[in-house]
C-alpha cells in the first residue's frame, strides 16, 4: 500500500488527485492552508475508501518543513510519494509593478514552500526507487509574459528545481519524477475567466497522474495538445510576441 503527501491538497487538482489515490487505497497525508477544508475531506475519503488518511493545516509562507515531515511519519510510518500540487496566481493583479507583500507571497507559496517541503522528504525519496516526486506548473513559466509575471516565474523556478531533483534521485537509483505543465484547468483559480482554450477538468488530470505513477517521465503537458500550442508560442518572433494580450 502506497503512502502519499499531497500538498495542495483541498482544492481542484489536489481534491481531484486525493480522491483518485484513495480509490486505488493509498495511505494519504492532506495538506493545504485550512484545516476547515481538510477535516471534512479527510472523513469523506476515510468513509468512501477506507483508507487512512491524516491532515494538516500548513501555510506555505510560514512553516517548519522538518516538523512536517516529522508528524507525516508519526502518522504514516513513511513515504512512497510526494505530490505537490498548491499554488496560487491572480493574472489581474500579477502585472507590471506590483505590492511587494503580494510578490513574496506568490514566491513563497508556488516556489519557496514547495522547495522547502520536497527538500526535507528527498533523503527519503533517494532510498524509495518505487516512489514518485510530483510536481505541478504551468504553462505560464513557458514563455515570459505580461500577465502572471511573478507566478510565471516561480512556477518556471520550480520545474527547474524538480529537473535537478530528478537528475540527483536517478543517481541516486530512488524515485521517479514527473513534472506537469497545466494548461487552463476548471478550478476556483479560472472561474469566472474568459479562457482562450478549452479548460481541462480536475477530474481528467488526477486520472492521467494516477496512471503516470511509477513512469521517469519527466516534464510533460496536460492536456497533451498544449505542448503544441506552447511549442508555437515559444517561437514566435519578439516583434510579434510583444504586439500580443496574452
């Protein structure tokens, strides 16, 4: 039986990819930002499969990542796989010069706290040659752009560290990594936007997730046809790129 941290944990993507890990009896340590959130979700997995699953209310701008990982094994004994899903954007506001308490923030949550969490669990992961490291970005760290400037940046910061993780885990013959860049996905991050491209369901990603488990893919895009549309984007001419409201 596996033993999976989800950070991220209550929301879209998480929500989506804790229920399908504990449909297929992963053990489960939920964390998000809102213990409210997660007492109610731990109950309902618990009931609906049967599976144990502990919570725990952290904020990623603020937390002891040897603590956390400490309470993880007090409740699990161990772990398989870690998962790391939270994030946080707003496209309106992350543009040109802006407050710079909301740039730490966007720093903290979608790098810093992320880094913090897989670097205190990566000794365990080296000596786990079953177990996956996964991490979720997004096609917002493709290409610079003048919308999502900061998260743009943090989310490309973060691929670039789990990259690294997985080159040091291979040498070290320990877990598989996989890296998703999202696309456009229903979530409470896009409600209420108008999205260029069709938006992809929770549902559908934690699915693709679950079947990736076990696979060193790497980076790969979710859906897959946004490797096509970014692969465009990438190159297209500055002269052009810069004309576009994207």
């Amino acid at each position: 039986m596996s033993r999976t941290v989800i950070v991220g944990a209550s929301a879209g993507v998480g929500r989506s990819i804790a229920e399908r890990l504990a449909e297929d009896r992963h053990e489960l340590f939920l964390i998000a930002t809102d213990i409210a959130d997660l007492t109610p979700q731990q109950k309902d997995l618990q009931l609906r499969f049967r599976t144990r699953v502990a919570v725990m209310a952290v904020d990623l701008r603020s937390f002891d990542a040897t603590a956390l990982r400490n309470e993880v094994f007090g409740q699990l004994g161990g772990i398989d796989n870690v998962v790391v899903v939270a994030g946080a954007s707003d496209p309106q506001v992350d543009s040109g010069p802006i407050d710079p308490g909301f740039v730490r923030d966007l720093i903290e949550v979608n790098f810093l706290g992320a880094v913090d969490i897989v670097n205190a669990f990566l000794p365990d992961l080296a000596t786990a040659p079953q177990g996956n490291l996964v991490g979720i970005g997004s096609v917002a760290g493709v290409r610079g752009r003048s919308n999502n400037m900061v998260y743009g940046a943090a989310k490309r910061g973060l691929e670039t560290y789990f990259e690294a993780c997985r080159h040091w885990l291979a040498r070290q013959g320990g877990a598989c990594v996989q890296f998703y860049r999202l696309g456009f996905v229903a979530t409470s991050m896009t409600f209420g936007q108008s999205t260029p491209l069709p938006a992809a369901s929770p549902e559908a990603i934690a699915e693709r997730i679950a079947k990736n488990l076990g696979k060193d893919i790497g980076m790969c895009y979710l859906p897959n046809w946004w490797a096509l549309v970014m692969t465009v984007l990438q190159f297209v001419p500055w002269f052009v790129f810069k004309r576009l409201n994207i």
